[in-house]
C-alpha cells in the first residue's frame, strides 16, 4: 500500500532554490511613478531580490508592454480606454510600448544575464506567456511573488499559477497597489482561498537563507 505523502505546509517547504523561483511582477518605470509608496516598494522588492540572488533561486521579471494602436483589437481599446479614464479611441496613447522609457525595469532591480525577462499583454504572468514552462522544465513545485500592483496583476497571477499546479508564496510588503482597498479585498480573496502561502519580506529572506 503507498503512503500518501503530506503536503508542505510552511514557507520553510517550499522556499528553496530547487522548488521555488522568484517572479518580479511589473517593476517598471512607468508604473511605479503611478505608485503611491514606489520607493518603498522598489527597497522592499531588492531586499527579496538580493535574498534570492545570494542563494541562487531562478529569477523572472515580467514586464507589462502596450500593443501599438495599429495592433490594437477591440478588447486592448477598451481595455485602454478604462485604464486612461477617456472615451475617445483616437485618443489612446500607449502608455508602454517596447523601446519606451516607461517599458523599462526600474534600474534598481536591473535583471542580470541568468535571469529571465518575459513581456506580457495580460494580467496573469502565466497567460500567453513561457512562464508555467520555465517553472515545470526547472522541476520547480512553487514561485515567490512580488512587485506591482497587487489588485490587479497579483492576484491573477496567484490565483493562476495555483490553477496550473504550483503553490504561490505572496511576500505581501513587496507587494505595491495602485488602489489601498482593493489590495486588501485581494489580500482577503487569497487568504479565504487558502491555496497560497502569504508571508513579509523578512520571512522570505530568513528562509531563503537558510535553504
């Protein structure tokens, strides 16, 4: 008879380099000027990047990129449109297009050579994207999860990447929010759900240290 096996339950399960990667969600320049507390989420997120960095977890940043309006189809317009508060597509100016300063990483988390940057039109990083393929060709069982904002690519992501098997770690101080009330709504979402871990930075870079 095969014994069943128990599930990891803690952070300390999970928070190795062979089971978990660091994904840096949408760190960009032109999102975090939209930030209220950009500069201290930008310290907190290098704080868990240096962490991860020292003790050799895979990286991947996402970044969020504008179609161009030739390449834009219904839905990007009216997504667009809601996002710049107008009702004129004419008038859409797409915020980040590829090669735009505003498309960037902050400098402060430049990515280095060995580490991932994957570009994204959705809000689930899993989306469209290679992601769910990088994690499961490393072996990987989990992925950490910081950056902006968290009612609106966060949650998504977390709630996907549960969706397709892996367990989420949400460093929920690294996380940013565009709007306060929202964040803690998503916040609640994830914590009633119960299929991600939520932790603070410290608690990432303690186990991280100590894998």
């Amino acid at each position: 008879m095969h014994s069943i096996k128990h599930p990891g339950k803690t952070i300390g399960d999970f928070c190795r380099p062979d089971q978990m990667a660091l994904v840096v969600y949408d760190m960009q320049v032109g999102i975090m000027r939209q930030m209220p507390d950009g500069a201290g989420i930008t310290a907190r997120v290098l704080s868990v990047l240096t962490a991860a960095r020292a003790s050799n977890f895979p990286v991947i940043f996402m970044r969020h990129m504008s179609m161009p309006l030739a390449l834009m189809g219904a839905f990007q317009r009216r997504q667009a449109m809601a996002w710049q508060r107008i009702d004129d597509p004419a008038a859409i100016k797409p915020w980040f297009l590829r090669g735009s300063e505003g498309f960037e990483i902050v400098p402060e988390l430049q990515p280095r050579y060995d580490e991932a940057v994957i570009d994204k039109i959705t809000f689930s990083a899993f989306e469209g994207t290679p992601l769910s393929i990088i994690l499961r060709d490393l072996g990987l069982t989990s992925f950490a999860i910081c950056g902006v904002a968290t009612e609106i690519g966060i949650e998504p992501t977390v709630r996907h990447g549960a969706d397709v098997g892996l367990v989420p770690l949400v460093i929920s101080d690294a996380c940013g929010a565009g709007d306060a009330e929202a964040a803690e709504r998503s916040f609640a979402n994830m914590a009633f759900m119960g299929d991600a871990l939520i932790c603070q930075s410290a608690d990432f870079i303690a186990a991280a240290r100590q894998s």
